[in-house]
C-alpha cells in the first residue's frame, strides 16, 4: 500500500474546482427564446443561490436583463447531455476571448443537449425536465469580484438569486415526506478540475445531521409562496 504523504507543498494550479454541482442554468434570450447554459460555481444558502460566474457571458446578461432563471440541478447520468453544451455560447456574434477557446454559437441550446423545456410557473425561463433538481429564482443582487484588482475588474461577478419554487422528481424525495431531499437517493453531477464524476454512498454518520432540517426554515420559504405565478407577473 502506498504510504500517504502529510507534507504539503505549494503549487500554482490555473484553476481551483475542487468539485461542485454542475448547474444548468435557463435565461431568456432579447428575441425570447430560452438559453441553457451549464456552470459550476454556485453554492445555497438557505434559498438564496450565489453564481460565480463571468460578468460579460451571454448568461449572465440575460440573469440582469430580466432579473430572473432556472437552476437546474442534473444527476450524474445526465453528463453527456451536460457535455454537449461544452463549449456552445448563445452569443453571435461569438466574443473574441470565447473565439479563441474554441467556442461557437448555437442558438437552440435545449435541442443541442437533448433536453426537454418545461414552462416555468413564476418565471419565463423554462425549467429542464431531465433535471431532477429545478429552482426557479429571482435575481437579488450582484456582487462585483475582483474590483481592487486592475487587470481582473470587472471581469467576474457573483450573482445573488433568491429561490421562488423548488421542484424535485419523485425518487430524490425522501420517502413519507413532503419537504425532504434524500441525500442517498440525490445524485448530482460533480465538475472537478472540468471532469465530470458523482457522489459516492455516505462516508462516515454525520453529527451535523441530527440537526432538525426545519430549524434551518428561513423566511424566503415564506415569501416564496406569495411569488406571482408567471401569467400574473408584468411583461
């Protein structure tokens, strides 16, 4: 067996995914068509979502234009769909730097995928029935990053959402619950170091787990129920 090292040694990684959930993320476009596009740099907090994501992608231009989306969350059987929005911009035409990546334009993402566009009910942004995870939320704030540093301003930002409805498949909710999510049956799609794994089964019990989940119930969960449904929403 090979001896593990407990000596740490610097190095300069050009990225730090050390592994999150993929999210698809569903916008509307100027024309009023859907964009899908995938990210993985979000993290909740209660019902709010935090998106780190860059403040010039065609994405984030829909998320403050309309100041509203979906959160998606695939499964990890669902990585070539995922895959296949690689390197696919909803610009045209196609910005310099994503040119230079190798990035092109498509217009029709949920055809690209394979995906199937379900109507939302408190936002125009369709949510992904494939998905067994979908948020819709609400665009709360934005939060420049980077803004002390010359050549970085500007160029990234984090994107506060608060979520109005959560909807799950069946097989992830924990069974005789209403609002619970099995973490056992939850299997989402990792990007770690930009390739795809999953979960594997629980490690070790967690103490953290005794915690009854309804202490952590915050007063988004309320307001969330008052959300308009999309018919009733203005323009």
């Amino acid at each position: 067996m090979k001896t593990r090292s407990l000596v740490h040694q610097a190095i300069e990684p050009g990225i730090l995914y050390f592994g999150t959930p993929v999210v698809l993320v569903s916008s509307e476009n100027e024309d009023g068509t859907a964009n899908l596009a995938p990210i993985s740099s979000a993290f909740w907090l209660g019902w709010r979502a935090v998106l780190g994501i860059s403040a010039k992608s065609h994405t984030t231009r829909n998320l403050l234009r309309t100041g509203e989306g979906v959160l998606n969350l695939p499964s990890d059987t669902m990585a070539a769909a995922v895959d296949r929005l690689a390197m696919t911009t909803g610009c045209d035409p196609v910005p310099a730097g994503k040119l230079r990546r190798g990035y092109f334009h498509v217009a029709d993402k949920f055809g690209r995928a394979g995906l199937t566009p379900v109507a939302s009910e408190t936002v125009t942004p369709p949510r992904v029935a494939e998905c067994p995870v979908a948020m819709e939320v609400v665009v709360e704030a934005v939060h420049p990053v980077a803004e002390a540093d010359e050549q970085l301003r500007g160029g990234i930002v984090a994107v506060e959402a608060r979520v109005r409805r959560v909807f799950v498949h069946e097989e992830v909710r924990l069974a005789g619950t209403d609002d619970h999510i099995d973490p056992d049956a939850w299997r989402p799609l990792i990007m770690s170091f930009q390739k795809f794994y999953g979960l594997t089964p629980q490690v070790h019990p967690s103490t953290l787990a005794q915690i009854p989940e309804h202490l952590y119930r915050g007063p988004d969960i309320d307001r969330a129920r008052t959300a308009p449904e999309k018919s009733a929403t203005p323009g």
